[in-house]
C-alpha cells in the first residue's frame, strides 16, 4: 500500500465530521472524469511521492481530540489486502473511519463491516449497466457491483452512493436507470462533474460543468426514491 498524500484537516469529505483524508495510490478502474490520475494511472503514479506511514500515524497522533474522523480514499484502498490492518490500527486510536470505493471487491468490504471497522461508506455507482465498461475504463463484472449494493444496504453502519454526472457521458436518463438499480436506499449523492483538475481524459477538460439548476432538476426527479438525496 503507497500513501500518496494526506490532506490534514476537511470538512466536507466525511458528513458532519471534521476529518482528515488519507490518499492511497492504485486502481482497478480508469474512469475518464476520474480527476486523481496521480493515484490511478500507473505511469502518474511512478513519478509520485510515498509519504511514510510513520508520518501519517505522528500526525494522527497528534490530531487526537481534534478530529473526529479519517477519510481512505484513492484511487480504489480496497486493492490492497492490507487495508483492514491499516484501518484497524487507525481506528484503535479513537477515529472514526468512512471509506471511498468502488465497490469492486464485496469480500474486502464484506471483511470491514463483519470486523467493524467502518462506520460511514460512500460508494460511487459509476453508470447505468450498460455503460458501465466504458465509464469504469474496465471489464466490470456486474455481479462484484451488485453484492457491494446488497452489503451496504443491508449492513452497513451508514452508507451513501454517489453518481457524477457528465456531459456526453452520465446524463439525467441513466441517472434514472441507476435509481431503478440501486433504489430503494438510504442516500443517494449527485454529483457535478469538474474540469478544474487534472482528468484521466484529458480532452474531457474541456467539457463544462452541468448548471446548478440541471442537477436540482435530476434530484426531484429521484428524490422520492431515498431517505435522503443531495446534489454536491
């Protein structure tokens, strides 16, 4: 496991919690909007950093009684099989932890939720299922998805999925198709595609941002759906 980079203090990335988020390098999707090449793309992920775990833990150490909890994200954290021992050692030292995935490997969060060593799981649905190859930039077993779906449903301590939407790619009508999917569900995440950073497809760089008012449309849309939706 490569720690790429740590940002210290957040408040947006873990819902009503002020946390830190810890970055790991390495994917098993290549989502064209995926705005961290640096942690997917192996030639990217080459010319990066590794930050020390001895740093990240002193900094955590430090951090006691001043944040609630600790964001893992990616690239996809549950790659690596030593994700649960990372995590448990974070968490005996009285953080809460919330998880970005992708769902793509149930056994590592099947392992997480029985250990519970989780408390929130934000889950992006990267597509209606027929599209899901093209926008995950890989041969998806649609299988894999679906049981993360199940678990995180049904077991999980708190749990979100998320959809970005964008341009040309993920519009209103497969958002739709998604809801069917995964509906019903406790919350449901649309979020705003960003052209201000560094993309895995460069030439989507180009493409601009869907309107406030598109997104607010998408969200009645579905809203009925889930306990709680929001537009990001």
């Amino acid at each position: 496991m490569i720690i790429a980079g740590l940002q210290k203090h957040t408040l947006i990335d873990y819902p009503g919690k002020v946390a830190a988020t810890i970055f790991i390098s390495g994917c098993n999707f290549k989502c064209p909007f995926c705005h961290n090449p640096e942690l997917v793309l192996p030639e990217e992920i080459k010319k990066g950093k590794e930050l020390p775990l001895k740093e990240v833990f002193a900094f955590l150490e430090e951090r006691k009684g001043f944040l609630d909890g600790v964001v893992i994200c990616g690239g996809e954290p549950t790659i690596h099989s030593d994700l649960d021992n990372f995590i448990f050692k974070i968490k005996k030292m009285g953080f809460l932890i919330k998880l970005d995935t992708n769902g793509y490997n149930p056994e590592m969060l099947e392992k997480l939720i029985d250990k519970k060593l989780v408390d929130y799981i934000a889950m992006d649905i990267k597509a209606s299922k027929e599209k899901y190859n093209k926008l995950a930039g890989a041969r998806v077993d649609l299988q894999k998805i679906e049981q993360s779906i199940g678990l995180l449903k049904n077991r999980a301590k708190d749990y979100e999925f998320r959809t970005t939407l964008v341009p040309g790619m993920i519009e209103k009508e497969d958002i739709l198709k998604i809801v069917l999917w995964i509906a019903p569900a406790k919350k449901y995440v649309i979020q705003n595609f960003s052209n201000k950073q560094m993309l895995v497809n460069k030439e989507l760089s180009s493409k601009n941002p869907f309107s406030d008012e598109y997104l607010e449309s998408v969200k009645k849309e579905v809203e009925s759906f889930f306990d709680i939706c929001e537009t990001r």
